[in-house]
C-alpha cells in the first residue's frame, strides 16, 4: 500500500487546552497526560459518510422543525449560513452539519434543563443539513437568548448556536459553537475564554451580513467552519489533497 | 517579511455542553422531532462476524461517572474494511461502522451493540489489531478525546499492533483492552474510561 494522505496535526495552542480553571467543569474532565501523538492510519483517514437519504428539507428550519401547522417559533428570525472548508480553503461537500441552541429566552428543551425561562411549545432547538457541492449551508432559525449558569455565581453564556460537523475523515471531527456579532457577553464567557487567542476566539463570532437577510423577514449571519486540511500523497492510486 | 502562507486555520473547538443530546440525539433528549435520528445501528443485519455489545462507563477525575458524555464509535467491518470510498474493498449493505453512544443519565452507564472487527490494515503494511476508534464529547471537555478500544480475546494480535506498541508506558496500554464476559449467550466487553488520574484512559493526537 502507498503512504495514506495524512491530515496537517491539529494546532493544539489555536484549540482550548483541556483543562482551563475558569470554566470549572473542565478541571476533573481533563486527561492529567499528555496525548500519545499517533501517526494517521486508514482508521483515522476515514469516516462516516451520510447523504440526502439522511436528512429531511425540514431538518434545516428550526422556526417550524417542532412547530404546529400554522404556527412558528417565536424569537428573532435568523439565517445563519456559510460554507464548510478545509485548510487548503477547498470546500468541503456532501457533509453532514448539525446544530442544537436554547429557544430564544435562554431555555433549552431538555428535561435536565430547569432554568426558569418557559419552553417554546413550538421551537426544539435542533436542526441539520448537508452541505451542497460548494460546501455550503444553510439553517433559519431564531437567535437564541442569553442564560445563567453554575460557574461562578453569575456567569451568563453569550447567544450561542452548538455546531457539529463531520468532514470525511473521523480525524476531522468537530464540534464548536457560533457566537453571534457584537454580543457583550462574548469577552466575559470562561468557556469562550478557554480559547487562548483572540484571532481564535475571533474565527467563533459570525458577522452580521445584511446582503444576506431576508427584508421585512430574517436577518442573517455568516458562519464559515474550517475543518482540517490534508496533505497531497498518493492514496491507492487516487489523488487526494490541494 | 517573507511571503505569506494562504492556509486557513482549524475552527477551534468548543465544549459540546450539556444538552449535546438536543442536537445529536434529541429522542434521549426527551423528544421526538426527526424522521430518523442518525447513529443507532452500527453494524447494520447484514453484517458478518460475531454479534458483540460493548459496555461501560466514563469516569472523571474524582471518581464519578460522567452522566452527560456523548461518545462516537468508529469501526470497520469483519474483513477491516472500512465503509469509505478510499477503502479497497466492499462492506455489507446497511453496515455504516459508525454509531452514536448516549449514557443512562442517572448511572452514566453506556452500550452499543455491533459486531467485533476484523483486522484493518495500518501504515507500512503492518496489521493492525480489531479495534474501536471512540470520541467522547461532553460538558466540561473542551476538545472531543480519541481513543481506542481493543479486545482481550486477542491477545496476539494486540501484541504487535503498531499503535498500542506506540504507547511507551507499557503498563497504560491496558486501559486501551476491553475485557470479555458471556452474558446470555452473547459478549460483552466492559470499557471503562477514565478521563484523569489513577488508571487514566490513553489519549490520542490524531
């Protein structure tokens, strides 16, 4: 066999370490040893593959995914899209993004969630799509609201939607959250701020993008996700890479 | 000032919190809102090889299970053969290899049922042992771990598989060996991994 097309390794100072002291949960769920670096194999190389079969239109707008016929979230409607790439900046097609957010009073549908802010009749708070041939994505939705939680006494997330997406390989596996532009949570949140670089915290903020929105209707916001790149090798026989 | 490199940078990663379940598996979540949610049959009725269930807990640094993990389970057919386009080879119709794994919430206890694989081949030609590739995801782990499982019952093959064999501390490469028992006529191999301290897990780079 020919030397498997390896992915670039992960930049571990641009990912957050993982234990960070101010975000309290991560202190006894961190691993104390160091990871054992491991040379790529057709384990890690590889991964799921879903397609259209997988997912409904549905799946991608959350303001009626869980609504009654005739009815809709309520909340500030939002698009939020972009397009997944990888690190060569070649578009990544054909892959499966999921999101799941609080409804837009901080309250998440789940039943260990008891914040005092009501459920949504009509809002679930999960969506997913695949992206087309270009790598692009698209959801509605409504933005979600801010929310305390148990951290220091105090401590509110930012609105934020949680991305998850899957690439080609289970090498590129990830899952983040979107912050939305101009939030002044943003720069208080310990778990933002588990990120050590600005430039990093940065690549989480989606802009506001007018040109996208929708008049009298939805305004919309831009979220690129990059995935890991890969090197250029033969792979049985095929080209693969930039 | 030297030219400059047009790469991109990696998304950064961020903890998946504790109502990953909404998104992922919004049915555990306690409601139903897809069609069909994704991750449940891992190896599909058509797959060949030994029906096996794999069982275990996720333990955290002071002992306590962690009750909100989600884990992704990785895996290639009987053959070792990966369902994959880059894979030389053919997997049986409904295998996908890849499953998602959701905790009890009041014990933190998990298990997925698959069937053990086969022996894939790994970098050099080498043979590597049957082995699970896991992600674990969770509140509180700021990037998802990867880790491996491997099986007790194969004694000689996990003796020279040239990942285990990478791990230079002999005495960790144990927390990577899932231990079987017959229950009902059926394995089961028990997992256990702890994210930190004594007997922790071994992590990997990927």
């Amino acid at each position: 066999m020919s030397k498997p097309a390896e992915f670039y390794q992960r930049d571990r100072e641009w990912h957050p370490p993982a234990s960070s002291q101010d975000y309290k949960t991560s202190v006894a769920r961190s691993p104390q040893n160091a990871l054992i670096s491991l040379e790529q194999t057709v384990s890690e190389i590889t991964g799921p593959r879903f397609g259209h079969g997988d997912v409904t239109e549905m799946d991608r707008d959350l303001i009626h995914n869980y609504a009654k016929p005739g009815e809709s979230a309520i909340g500030e409607r939002i698009i939020v899209h972009g397009r997944v790439l990888d690190e060569n900046a070649r578009p990544v097609p054909n892959t499966l993004v999921e999101i799941w957010q609080a409804n837009a009073g901080g309250r998440y549908r789940h039943k260990k969630d008891a914040y005092l802010a009501p459920i949504d009749p009509n809002f679930g708070g999960c969506g997913r799509t695949i992206t087309d041939e270009n790598g692009y994505y698209y959801f509605r939705t409504v933005k979600p609201g801010a929310y305390p939680w148990r951290n220091w006494v105090n401590n509110w997330r930012p609105a934020h939607i949680h991305v998850s997406v899957f690439g080609t390989a289970f090498a590129q596996r990830l899952i983040t959250q979107l912050y939305f532009e101009g939030d002044p949570l943003i720069a208080k949140c310990p778990i933002v701020n588990t990120i050590p670089d600005q430039a990093a915290r940065g690549q989480l903020i989606a802009a506001l993008d007018m040109n996208a929105s929708v008049p009298l209707d939805s305004i919309a916001y831009k979220f690129d996700i990059v995935l890991r790149g890969r090197r250029s090798t033969l792979f049985e026989n095929r080209m693969e890479g930039n | 000032m030297v030219q400059k490199l047009d790469y991109l940078k990696e998304t950064p990663s961020q903890t998946a919190g504790p109502y990953v379940h909404i998104g992922l598996a919004p049915g555990a979540a306690g409601f139903d809102i897809y069609e069909r949610e994704l991750g449940w049959d891992i190896a599909g009725p058509n797959a060949k090889g030994e029906r096996i269930r794999i069982e275990g807990l996720v333990i955290d640094g002071t002992g306590s299970p962690v009750k909100d993990v989600m884990l992704e389970a990785w895996q290639a057919n009987a053959d070792g053969i990966y369902p994959h386009p880059e894979q030389a080879g053919e997997t049986e119709e409904g295998f996908k290899g890849w499953g998602r794994v959701i905790t009890n919430f009041d014990t933190g206890e998990w298990g997925f049922d698959t069937i053990k694989p086969g022996q894939a081949m790994g970098r050099n030609g080498q043979l590597m042992a049957p082995h699970i590739s896991l992600w674990i995801v969770a509140r509180g782990i700021n990037v998802g771990l990867n880790t491996r499982l491997y099986f007790d019952d194969e004694a000689e093959a996990n003796a020279t598989d040239p990942v285990l064999n990478v791990i230079e501390l002999e005495n960790r490469r144990a927390t990577l060996i899932a231990k079987r028992e017959m229950r009902d006529d059926v394995p089961v191999y028990r997992f256990d991994i702890t994210l930190q301290g004594d007997n922790e897990t071994v992590f990997f780079d990927i």
